[in-house]
C-alpha cells in the first residue's frame, strides 16, 4: 500500500519535516522552508562526483573529510541541502550528517538543478558562511569557484576544459575539468 506525505500548511518547512519524507530515490531538500525534490542524478552526473571525489580524497588531509551525497548539511532549521560533495572537519559530523556550514561545497550541474545550484544554493551557502563554493558543468566542461571575501561570494576561477585550477582551500589540489568528464550519458 502506498502511502503519502502530507506536507504542513502556512509555515516553513524545518528539518523534522524533511524526516518524514519517503526514501523513494528522489532528493528532497529544504531551502529557506520551502521542499526541493530533484530526481536520482544519471549515472553520467554520478561518475563525474566520483572522479572528483577521488582526486579530492586523495589530497586531503587527515583532520578533513570529503563526503558525497546522500549526506544532510543543516545550515539552519529551515535549510538542509544535500551538496554533490562537501568537505569539512572530521570532528564535525555526526551520525545524521554536518549541521553546520563545511568548508567546501561543490555540485555538479544538471538541467533540472542549473538555477537552483548557481543562484538558490549558492545565495544560501554564501549566507551561512561556507568559505568555498565550486560548480562543475559536466556539458563543457568546466569548474567556477566562488570564495568567501568580507561575506560575499567572489569568483576567484574560471576553468576549462584542460585548464588546472590549483585551489589552496580548503586544502592543495589540482583540478582539470576535461579529466572528470567520461564520456557517458
């Protein structure tokens, strides 16, 4: 028997809310209280977080973590987002997830995510304090990093294709766009 959520009425959803949502494949995340659901990624989306889950792993230090998703970042009670990949300390997590800001958030795009990754998330996350903010578009390729200056994002790099990108924070790596993207659907 199926059954279904119904969602309160009149005011913000909190992470509570969020709790009770179905475990059904699809995304679901509150921003500012109000329900995103984005479906499962595709596999190319998957393979390209893994690639560059894999060259951040491997360059990050031990007091550090990188994390992909399904994993909850509580900014506050009313916005809890699911970032592609996150990195943050090790001490900072709990069993749910990081209710805090991490030091990195990163999301691939995706036609059905574009707005919501470069102006809702990237709004929410630079008003939470997350001091690094990359967006990867697996189409070109390329990667936009955007960094915490005096409270405001501040796009520090542009790269593409076989372009590197040696980021300093949240810790040394270097990334290549065109070395992430497998030529899959």
């Amino acid at each position: 028997m199926d059954t279904m959520t119904l969602l309160p009425q009149g005011r913000p959803l909190t992470r509570d809310d969020l709790d009770a949502m179905p475990d059904d494949g699809h995304r679901y995340e509150i921003i500012d209280g109000v329900l995103v659901v984005t479906p499962a990624p595709s596999t190319g989306h998957q393979d390209l977080v893994r690639q560059l889950f894999l060259v951040l792993s491997a360059a990050c230090p031990d007091e550090l973590e990188v994390y992909f998703a399904p994993l909850e970042v509580m900014l506050s009670e009313d916005t809890v987002i699911e970032p592609d990949l996150l990195v943050a300390r090790s001490d900072e997590f709990t069993g749910r997830g990081l209710p805090g800001a991490p030091l990195l958030a990163v999301e691939v795009l995706s036609p059905g995510t574009r707005r919501i990754d470069l102006v809702v998330k990237r709004s929410r996350l630079e008003a939470a304090g997350v001091p690094s903010y990359w967006v990867v578009d697996p189409e070109e390729p390329t990667l936009t990093v955007w960094e915490l200056v005096e409270g405001h994002y501040v796009e520090v790099a542009h790269v593409a294709c076989q372009e590197e990108y040696a980021a300093t924070s949240p810790f040394p790596v270097t990334i290549v766009p065109a070395r992430l993207r497998r030529h899959r659907p």
